[in-house]
C-alpha cells in the first residue's frame, strides 16, 4: 500500500482560500487548480458564517475542481448530521471529514460509522501543539487524551490539523504526529505546514502516517507534487508514481 | 469516428453506493446512464455496471426485495451479458458474505466474503493506492502488468477456484481483487477513482477502445 499526498482545497464561501493559522488570508481562482499530482482530494468549507448559499457555492466549487478528475474524493466542514452527509454523498464524495476535536460530536461519528461504514468516515482532531484547538482558542485538553477517547469511536483515519503550522511552510507537526502513533494503533493523516519535499518524506516514514495534505496554493496549481513524488521515491519514500 | 455520444450505460446500485462518482465519470466518457428500475432491465441492459459501498447483509437484501438476484445471474452465468461489479457490487457475486449478517448471495461466482483482518495480517482497513498484479489479461490490462489503483474496502472476495483470478493484491498476504467469468467482471478496486488505469477498465469493458 502506497502512502498518499493529499490534495486539501479549502473553500471560503466557495472561493478556494488560503489559510493561516486557520484563517482565511488569500483567495484564489479555482481555474488554475490541478488535481492530477496528488492520491486524493479532501475539500473543506471553511466559511465562517454558513448558510445554504454558502453550501451551494461550495459544492458548484467542488463540482469545478473535480470535472476532469478520476480521484477519490472527501469533504468536509460543517458536517453535523446524517442529512449532512447524504447531502454531501450527492456531489460525489467517497469519505467524509468530521471534526471530532470536541465530544460532543461523538454521538453522531457513533451513527455515522452506523449508517455508512467505518471506511467512509475520517475523524478529525484540531491541535496547536500539544492541545486540542476548537472555537479560536486553544484548550486545556492534551492532543493525546483527547486521541485516546475517540480511538475506538472514529472512522477509518485520524486526520490531524496543526493550526499552529498551517500555512508556515516550516514543517508537520512530527513531534505529534509521533506520540498519536506510537501510543495508538491508528492510521493517521497529518496535516498543516508543509513546505518542500522533505517534510513529505520525513512525516511519511513515521509508522502509521498514512498520508500527508497540503493545501498550499502553489503545490495545487504547478507541477510541485510531480516533483516531490520523485524526490520522495528516490529517497525511499513509498508514493506512487504519477 | 467513434459514435459514442449516445452510449448508455445500466446501473444498479446496491447499498450506500456512490453513484455520483461513476455518473461523473462516465460523463467524462461521454457515457449516458440509465439506473435499474425492473427485472427486464437486468436481462436486456447492453452494459450493466453494479457499484456499491456499505454491507454485504444490507445489499443482498435490497436485491432480494426487488427479486434482482434470479435476474443478475441469468444475465452473467447464461445471457453472458457483460456486466461488471466494482467494490461492493463485486461481493455480492459471490456465494456467501459474512458481513452485517451471514449472508447468501449471488453466487455468480464460488466462494466467500470475509472480513480482511480474519484473513491477512493486516488489521486495519484496506484504504488508499495499492499495486495490482494481473494474472491474466484484463478489460484492457495485459497479463503480468502492475497497475495502481485505488481501494477503500474491510472485506474481501475469497473464491474457491484460482482458476477465476484475474489480479492480485498483497496486504500482509495476496487477496483477490479482479475476478472474470464469460463477461461478469468483479473488481474489488474503484476504476471509477484510479485516473488512467481505471479509464482504461471502463473504456474496455464499455467497448470504447479496440483491446
């Protein structure tokens, strides 16, 4: 099994954005967006304020950026309810991203997992550092207890966001992705502050680290990953050949 | 020049599929679809293709209802009619399923579906890009060919005979995941998901290119 490069487009009331930190700084045209490089696209509404318009822009966005694309899809953002998720199916999705950084969505992943299989179901966790990051600010929970409460109650993978990272260019998190791997037996993706392709090979050889994301906008519009991925194999890293 | 404008293809979902990924495509194919919505429709569709994610217990049942079981077989073991299942649609192909509920199903082809981890030494779920060993040539794919494609699966076709396999994968042990016979085709990988190679198993099978 190959380890993935993921492609993860975040949409501020439609309009692929980039983020900082987890806001939303620079927006971008969708045009130049080019999918074909990664293993998997995961699309994330960010919008602040959301409402059915800006659900609707959301998915004509999805719509546009998967038209010429055969990769598998996940989304995410705002996903509360059942409803939510047949919603999304509709546009296509193969896996669904729900944020589980907080318990109270425990209930749901339970009926989720229920309704459309473990392998449909990515559960997520926001950190800054070492503690779980939910609402703007940072908590008083650790990143690892709160890993530990969903290890059995999640889907298939654990993606982990580091606000901290995001959009600095200076590297995953590894320090955390790491202990999350040591200290459970789960598949992990990592997330936030990739730069160059070393950081790809570095946080990929971690045992349990499946995939990795990017969502900056450079590596979605140029041939960035093309060139990764070669790097990353030459040096040993297990990515498939685009 | 290719008249393919108007090519339709006959889809019966089972399950929690995901129709809207084929459909997409498909489009891209310049196939149109028409979904399932009788006996008759099995026996006389052109093309057939049976997509499918969620439960084996949940997906046989749905056939049952609908009394498609009798029509699916006849139109792969007798008709001969090319029909192709992909993930979940694939399963149910086979005799027994032990997901959900233990289960009979289609029996199209002889053998089982089980749980991946009762079986290979890998205990987690089978999701992502794996390599593909073909055995025999395949929709389009030489034998002795590696390809990549994409897979998001628990459970596992395992038939009785070797002689029905197609391609393999290994995932702490070899499993089937391509399986053929007259032109039933099951494929335990998404074709719908795997960029060229997966074009290149639907433009085969939907009779597109000259293999």
């Amino acid at each position: 099994m190959y380890k993935r490069i993921i492609g993860l487009i975040l949409m501020n009331n439609g309009i692929v954005c980039r983020t900082r930190n987890f806001q939303p700084d620079y927006l971008y045209t969708d045009e130049f967006i080019d999918s074909k490089y990664f293993d998997e696209i995961v699309c994330i509404d960010v919008s602040q304020e959301r409402s059915e318009q800006s659900q609707s822009l959301f998915l004509t966005g999805i719509e546009k950026i998967m038209e010429h694309s055969q990769l598998p899809l996940a989304i995410g953002g705002g996903i509360r309810s059942i409803e939510d998720i047949r919603r999304y199916r509709k546009f296509g999705a193969d896996r669904y991203v729900i944020n589980q950084t907080e318990a109270e969505s425990d209930t749901f992943v339970t009926e989720a997992v229920k309704e459309f299989g473990k392998s449909s179901i990515i559960s997520s966790i926001n950190h800054w550092g070492d503690f779980t990051y939910s609402n703007g600010v940072i908590s008083t929970k650790a990143l690892p207890q709160r890993a530990s409460e969903i290890s059995v109650n999640r889907g298939s993978e654990l993606l982990l966001n580091s606000v901290e990272r995001d959009g600095t260019l200076l590297g995953f998190d590894n320090a955390n992705a790491q202990k999350i791997a040591n200290s459970h037996d789960m598949p992990l993706i990592i997330s936030g502050g990739v730069g160059r392709w070393s950081h790809v090979l570095d946080t990929l050889q971690i045992e349990n680290v499946e995939a990795v994301c990017t969502s900056n906008i450079y590596h979605l519009t140029t041939k960035t990953i093309s060139t990764w991925r070669s790097e990353v194999k030459t040096k040993g890293g297990n990515v498939r050949t685009v | 020049m290719e008249h393919r404008a108007n090519k339709i293809v006959t889809i019966l979902e089972v399950g929690f599929g995901n129709l809207p990924s084929l459909d997409r495509v498909l489009s891209q194919l310049s196939v149109g679809t028409k979904n399932v919505e009788s006996v008759q429709d099995i026996l006389e569709a052109e093309h057939l293709i049976i997509p499918g994610v969620g439960s084996f217990e949940t997906a046989m049942n749905y056939l049952n209802q609908n009394d498609y079981g009798e029509a699916l077989k006849k139109r792969a073991l007798e008709l001969k009619l090319p029909t192709l299942g992909i993930c979940l649609g694939a399963q149910v192909m086979f005799g027994k399923g032990y997901e959900g509920a233990v289960m009979k199903g289609l029996s199209i082809f002889d053998g089982t579906v089980e749980n991946l981890t009762s079986i290979l030494a890998e205990k987690k779920s089978h999701t992502g890009w794996d390599k593909v060993k073909f055995r025999k040539d395949f929709l389009g794919i030489s034998r002795n060919e590696n390809i990549d494609f994409f897979f998001n699966h628990d459970y596992i076709m395992i038939p009785d005979n070797n002689n029905d396999i197609s391609a393999e994968c290994d995932f702490g042990g070899t499993f089937a995941v391509a399986i053929k016979k007259y032109n039933c085709f099951a494929v335990q990988f998404h074709p719908e998901k795997s960029q060229e190679s997966g074009l290149t198993i639907l433009r085969s099978f939907l009779g597109l290119i000259n293999v």
